[in-house]
C-alpha cells in the first residue's frame, strides 16, 4: 500500500548477532537477550516516536501512533525481566 520496499534477507549486522547466540547457553544467552532486546526496543521507539511527530503519510504516523505504547510496554518488561531476581527467604 505505502510502496516500501521489504528486504529480502537478513543483513551481515544481523547475521553476526545470530551467529553470537548460537554460541551461548544458559545464563549468558539470557542476559545478552535480554540485553538485545531492550537495545531493539529503544531504537524502535525511537523511530517510531520520530515518524509520529514527523511523518508525511497519515497512515502511517496513526500507526505509529497506535503502537508505541505496546512498544513501551515489551521494553518496561524487558527492563524489569534483566533486574537481578529478589529472592525469597
């Protein structure tokens, strides 16, 4: 509908972060995760936020508009899952 191009495979960045996990276990492949994430989620945000208050095509600012709180949201619980866990006594 907006004429956008859609890449057609994955790109060498995103091929190095995939080639990181497939390297990690346990603990270590949760934190960097984690840590992924909230990197993800803040430069969506970002982008989002940017085409919301700047964009040219009323479409697509409403929805941005209408999926940056869901995107706040994951990196609230991204942000809350990478705290060191209260244990219980």
């Amino acid at each position: 509908k907006s004429n956008t191009d859609i890449p057609k495979a994955i790109d060498a960045k995103d091929n190095k972060t995939i080639d990181a996990f497939t390297r990690l276990k346990g603990p270590a492949f949760d934190h960097r995760f984690l840590a992924e994430m909230i990197q993800a989620h803040q430069k969506a945000i970002a982008e989002f936020k940017r085409e919301a208050e700047h964009g040219t095509d009323a479409d697509v600012k409403a929805f941005a508009n209408s999926t940056l709180p869901k995107l706040q949201e994951h990196l609230e619980k991204a942000r809350d899952l990478s705290k060191p866990a209260k244990h219980a006594k």
